[in-house]
C-alpha cells in the first residue's frame, strides 16, 4: 500500500481563518496533504491562496485555526516544524545585497548545514538552476525570473522533505521552468512533497497529482486530479465551481471601433 496512504498527512490544516479589517481573507479552511504528493493549490487571484501559505508556514498568524507540518504545531513548536520545510513565498524581500552564493550559504548556515556540505550543494543547486555565471553577482541586480530561482534554492538547500512554493514559475523563462519541473517531480519521487500555489490551469493540470480549488478564502474543491475534474478538463472545472464575471454587452465597445 503507498505511503501516502498509510502514513498521516505531512501537512494538516485545520479551520485556519484570516481577516484584514473588514475583509475575510481565509474562511475556516481545512486541508490534508498527503506525503508524496505534487499538490497544486489553485484560485483566481485575491482567492487566499498566499494568505493561507503564509499561515501555514509561520509567515503570518491566522486568527483562528491550526497548521502541523509532520506532526509539530506550526505555532505552538514554530523551531521544530519550520525545520522541516523548505518555502518559496511571494513577495518577502530576499537579503539582496548579498550575491546569489552568499545567500545560498547564509541559508544553509542558518540551518545549521555543515559548512561543507553548504558550499557543496550550493553549487550545484546554482547549476541546476543555471545560475552559476551570477554567483558572485548581487542578487539586487537579479532579474525577477532569477530572483525566484535562488529564491528556490534557498528553500531547497537542506533537503527538506516538505516544500510550500507560493507561484514558483512566475516570471521564469520556459527552459528555467522544465528544469524546475524536473527538480520538483524528482524530489517527489524520492519521497518528498510538494505544495504549489498557481492560477496557471495548465500547468498545475501537467505536473500535480493532487489539487484545492479555493476562492474567496473557502475550499471548493480537494482531492485527487481526477477526482477534482469530475471528468472535464481542469479550466472548465475550475470555472463551474469559480464562476465567471461577463462583459456586458456596450462594454469596451470603445476598444472595437475601427
């Protein structure tokens, strides 16, 4: 029997809920994801979807609600449950003063990565990543495709076995984004488990297993792919549960005349 199935969730949230003044950001959301699993956390934008990241991975304390990553409480044992994850999140400022190696080796270090072992892997994620030309380049100077590729580096670096990725292909060019596919279905094969936030159908529909569809803060849809797409493809799913904002009809005409 898969692990996935025997084995309780590595990551479990439960009735986690967010307000920012008078709006509900997260409803009292709940989700299981299970070890091993590629799973792709969709929305439109404004869905949730970095808030409820964010929560998850100690970023920003819910209002209510609780996230356990393998077993410890992201809250109540923030050290031991941080520790076992690795985050791409969006938006939080990288110390970009430094060069790309020395924020992979500032990373690692924080870790408590041997020194050795830092250098070692920080090359060859700087590789993989094709970035290796811009190590002693300022990551100030990174354009916003590269700045999330070291930006996943970092998150990889000590091999954790849980990885939370808030948009990880946004900004990256075609070739970076296979490499970062193969990167990803590789450490999924070898036992980890990846969360990726995207609003990009087609691309969580080619590499996840598993999907949430949320909008407005709530959960509309989890499970497997299969089981989400209810035999339509993934974009007509999403749209069903979503719903759609029509154009009336004078709308832009402006835009239609010659």
């Amino acid at each position: 029997m898969p692990l996935a199935a025997t084995a309780p969730p590595i990551l479990s949230l439960r009735e986690l809920s967010k307000r920012f003044g008078q709006t509900l950001a997260v409803d009292r959301l709940s989700l299981d994801v299970p070890r091993g699993s590629l799973f792709g956390l969709l929305g439109p934008n404004g869905a949730g979807k970095t808030t409820t990241l964010s929560m998850a991975t100690g970023l920003l304390r819910p209002d209510a609600g609780t996230a356990v990553v393998d077993g410890a409480d992201v809250w109540a044992d923030p050290p031991v449950a941080k520790a076992r994850m690795g985050v791409l999140p969006d938006g939080v400022r990288l110390f970009d003063r430094l060069t790309g190696a020395e924020l992979l080796r500032y990373h690692g270090l924080l870790r408590g990565m041997p020194e050795a072992d830092v250098t070692g892997r920080a090359g060859e994620l700087l590789a993989a990543l094709g970035l290796a030309e811009a190590a002693s380049t300022l990551v100030i100077d990174y354009s916003a495709g590269m700045r999330k590729k070291i930006g996943l580096a970092c998150a990889l670096i000590h091999a954790p076995r849980l990885l939370l990725l808030d948009e990880p292909f946004e900004a990256v060019d075609p070739v970076s984004g296979e490499t970062i596919r193969e990167i990803l279905r590789g450490f999924v094969a070898s036992g980890g488990t990846v969360v990726l936030s995207s609003h990009v159908m087609e691309l969580v529909e080619s590499l996840c297993d598993r999907v949430a569809i949320i909008a407005q803060g709530r959960m509309l849809a989890a499970g497997t792919l299969d089981e989400v797409r209810q035999g339509q493809p993934l974009q007509r799913r999403f749209l069903d549960l979503v719903g759609t904002q029509a154009l009336d009809a004078g709308s832009l005409s402006w835009l239609r005349s010659s």
